[in-house]
C-alpha cells in the first residue's frame, strides 16, 4: 500500500468514524424526543403490587356506601362461588374488582393523581365482568390546571367467567397542557349480583407526527452508515 493508498484509507476512517457519531447523536435525539413519554405515568396501574385485599398501592378508595366494596382479587378467587376458569396465569392475575358478590357498589369510586404529560396523552385499560348482566363502569380525567375534566366515558362489559377472554380493552387519546391531573374508576351500579373488574390501566404521551419523522430519519442515517461500512475496496500496488 502506497503513501496515497494510506491517506485515502484513513480518511475514509475518518469520516466513517465522524458519519457514526453523527448518526449516533441524532438517533439519539430522535429516541428521546419519541420516548420521552413512552413511560407509564399510572402507579401500580397492573394492579400487581401489594397483596390480595381491599388496599391499592398507589391508589385511593373511595366508596361511600362500603369502603369495602373494591378489592384487589384475582380470578382464582372468582372460582368456589362464580365457577371462574381459564389458564393459571388468567387465573393468577391481579385485577380491581367494584363489588365483591354480595357487597354493594354505588357508588364506588377508586382515584390516583399523576402527572399529564404535555400535548397529546393516550389511555388504556382492560375492563370485564362476571355475573348475570351486562355492568358498566365510567371513568374521567380531570386536569387540575384548567379545573375541568379531558376526558370523560363510560364502558359496558358482558359478564364471562373464562378469565382468558373475559377482559376487553379500552383505548382514547386527549390533549394536556400538561401539570397535575386526577384519574378516576367509578362504578354506580347498586346490584349485588355481578362485579366489573378493572386491569392494565395505562397514560402514556403519544409522540407527535414531527417527533416520529425525526426518529425514522435517524433510523435512515444507520442504514446508510452500514451500507458505507459495508462496501470493500481493493488496491493493487
């Protein structure tokens, strides 16, 4: 290899090394700004933490005609009086239960504060039910800062005691400025005969169309980066 032959492998070296930090610093941008919010801003929002029982870690229970009418439960515990089945992790998850058979459930309301994420917000949740009607269960997401409610909806479930396919899911987008908001479960059904279960309750930012663009195009530049690094050169001296 000849003096030439050198100073062109090295700079090739050279701005192979400078195109990877480059890319680098931008993916890494794109990244952050995409998931900066990826997050879930719920506590405890599978419900798994903390033991079987009418406590909630990371929510408070408000139930003005029993305070203990909302339960964690699991499915297992639906099996000697409902005849619950399904798989033994169907049956070992950890849902809320608004009602517990014969504990009545109006109102019964359970709540958690956290904090909005700024524009666009996304929030999921599994509901279901078990019992000899159909139950519904509302929910609302008021925002501390503007003294209003984002977001307020009621679902229905069908009762099912086949805990594999019992739980349905529930998905809406709202705008926040962003600050303290409030999110709350409330059953207003009075019936001692059927229970709506509540899992899985997630608030996550949504990354903006400007903010996705900006993520592929760091995907592109390691695309290109790879296909440099990949090209082979032979000299003949």
């Amino acid at each position: 290899m000849c003096c030439r032959d050198i100073h062109h492998w090295a700079g090739d070296r050279l701005v192979t090394f400078k195109s990877r930090l480059l890319t680098t610093a931008f993916l890494a941008a794109a990244l952050s700004s995409t998931g900066a919010h990826a997050a879930n801003l719920i506590t405890n929002g599978d419900f798994e933490a903390g033991a079987l029982g009418n406590t909630v870690p990371g929510w408070v229970i408000d139930a003005a005609v029993d305070p203990l009418s909302i339960y964690v439960l699991n499915g297992a515990a639906y099996g000697p009086c409902c005849g619950a089945n399904g798989s033994a992790a169907a049956l070992a998850n950890k849902f809320v239960t608004f009602g517990t058979g014969d504990s009545q459930n109006n109102p019964a309301r359970i709540l958690q504060d956290f904090t909005l994420a700024a524009g666009r917000n996304r929030i999921t949740f599994d509901f279901g039910a078990i019992g000899g009607a159909p139950h519904q269960l509302s929910f609302g997401i008021y925002d501390f800062t503007v003294g209003a409610f984002l977001l307020i909806d009621t679902v229905s479930a069908n009762p099912s005691n086949n805990f594999d396919t019992l739980f349905q899911t529930y998905t809406a987008d709202f705008v926040s400025g962003g600050g303290l908001g409030n999110l709350q479960f409330t059953s207003f059904d009075g019936t001692t005969s059927k229970d709506i279960f509540l899992d899985n309750v997630s608030v996550t930012g949504v990354p903006e169309a400007a903010s996705w663009a900006l993520m592929i195009a760091g995907f592109g530049l390691v695309g290109g980066a790879l296909r440099r690094r990949n090209k082979v050169s032979v000299t003949y001296a």
